[in-house]
DNA sequence: GAAACTATATTGATCTTCGATCTAACTCTG
DNA sequence: CAGAGTTAGATCGAAGATCAATATAGTTTC
C-alpha cells in the first residue's frame, strides 16, 4: 500500500503548507466565519441565506446574525428576491469584493515570494498543479461530498 | 507579467481546493482555534504557551482559557517547566494525539478517493508535489515571515 | 535586593454560536 | 381557493470565545 502512503505524505503536506498559506485571518476586525461568507458570495455571486447555510460551517441562526453585520459594516448588500417574497439575494458591495481581492492578492503576493526562491523546475512543477487541483475541486462538487454528516446527532 | 498571473491562478486554485480540503472543522465539539492548538502541539511537540502566542491566531487571554478548557478536557497536560518555575510545557495527552490523528486520516482519506479519480498522469504529478510544498514550508520558516506585522495599531 | 522584565492568569465587555422556536410566504392537494 | 404542510429567515436566551487591560508571580540584571 505505498499509494496510501503517499497520499498520506501529500495530506501531511498540505497541512503545513496551509499553515503558511492561510495564515489564519485575524484581519480587519472580522471573525472568521465573516470572512468565509465574503469569499463564498466573491465566487457563487449574489445567493440566498439558505444558499450559505449549505456551503458556511455555521447555523442559520449564526449565519442571520453574521449576515446582519456585515450589512451594517457596507460589505454586503440585500435586495428582495423576485421569485420568493420571504428570501433575500445578498451580495458584494465594491467595499466587500475589495477586501475579498485585497485578501487574495495578499496570499499571492507571499505566495509569489516563495515560489520565487525555488528552483526553476520545481517552480514550474508547482504553477503546473493549478489545473490538477481545479479537477479535484471539480470532482468533490460532483460526488456527493455532502456537508460532512458523520458529525453526531 | 505571465509569471504572475500564474501565481494568480494558483492562489485561486489553492483557496478553491482548500474549501473541498479543510472542510471546515466543527467536529468535536472544539473550536476552530481549540483544533489548531493540538495540531501545533502535534507538530512541534511539548512547548509553552508563550510559544503557541507566537503560532495562534489568536491572543495570549485567548489562548489562556483555550488551553484550560483542552486540559479540563483531557486533550492536553501541563507539566511544570522544570526551567523556569513560571511557564508550564504543554503537551497533547493520548486523547489529544488521537483527535488530531483522526482528523488527518480524514483529510487523507477524503483526498484518497478523489485522487483515485484523476488519470494517472495527473495522480502522479499531484502526489509528487508534496516535496516541492515541503520546500515552500521551509522557506517560509526561514524568511521573516512573522506573524502578519501590518495588520493595523 | 530593587528595578525591570517575562510568563501566565484574571477581569469585564463584546461578539459568536447554538438550539429552539416563531412568523411570513410559498406550494400543494383536493 | 382553503387549509395543511413546507420553507426562508428572524428572534431569543444561554453558553462560549475573544480582546484589551491589568494583576500576579517568577526571573534577571546590576
């Protein structure tokens, strides 16, 4: 069973790497379940509440209240949705998709920083994967992949 | 400027595949951060609180209280640093490992199944990656890469 | 051994989260 | 189209997490 071992590898891998990539936010003074609503609402583009419950690792109840402040905050918007009179559609204002971008941009920077010091062949090795992790993405919304169910209950 | 825009698309690429990858915690009953602590204790091995400051995204308060509710817990141990009589070594009990233990499985093994439905190509190319992620680990230890200095105050 | 420093704990205020419930709006069935 | 059932989202109360500020106790320096 070497396959299991190196996917083992890779698992343990991209753990620490994800120590140094995310970096955990702590920034501009939103939680961190905050700033998952923002990232989600950047890449599906305006949904409903009951869209986020689905994709958030949080309650509706939780996902009301964090909802409510980021509108107070100026970073998302509600306007009624036409079709259902109890939903709203939220999305991104310009200042919400900024700190998105300003996020993302970030990681990019470091990462390119880093990528710059490896060898020319390992830079090239890395920059090549996007693609491969972009089927996996891909494979996980296709397959079930619910919403982790195992937990309790 | 392809350079970086590959570095662009492979930010991209990574922040979608960490939405499938991490998978939000929620399990156990621990928090977001409560989960980090025992995974830095599995990493770095028995170190004190101050060392976690430096690690966590969060405040050392914060991290006070954490570290009492993962003792009272059982997920961790407080020995007295025979070093120096006002800190304590923290290390992660056999309860403690075996969250953190678990939870790597079910990354790897997550990750296993939608491996399995790459060609073998892509398969090998991505699991030939982890040594280059290990580099970028590395450099990043060595570079300053303090604990994100620019964020306000 | 007093002043300065360091490691951690405590306190009080604020925010997040959850489970349970509530209301309003939608859908269906007959 | 009426009433039953369902769905979207809000509200409430309790529990937990976080922070800034400060307190305490052990250590180092001179």
């Amino acid at each position: 069973m070497d396959a299991v071992r190196a996917v083992e590898r890779l698992t343990r891998s991209i753990e620490d790497f994800n120590s140094v990539f995310i970096r955990l936010p702590a920034s501009d003074r939103l939680s961190f379940s905050a700033l998952s609503v923002l990232h989600t609402l950047s890449r599906l583009g305006p949904c409903r509440l009951s869209d986020l419950v689905g994709t958030e690792q949080i309650k509706q109840p939780a996902l009301t209240s964090a909802v409510a402040k980021l509108e107070r905050d100026g970073l998302i918007e509600r306007r009624p949705d036409p079709c259902d009179g109890r939903a709203s559609m939220l999305s991104l204002t310009a200042d919400g998709q900024s700190i998105v971008s300003r996020r993302h941009a970030d990681r990019a920077e470091r990462l390119r920083s880093l990528i710059d010091r490896l060898s020319p062949a390992d830079r090239t090795r890395l920059l090549s994967i996007a693609g491969v992790l972009d089927q996996i993405v891909q494979l996980a919304s296709e397959h079930g992949e619910k919403p982790d169910e195992r937990s309790g209950k």
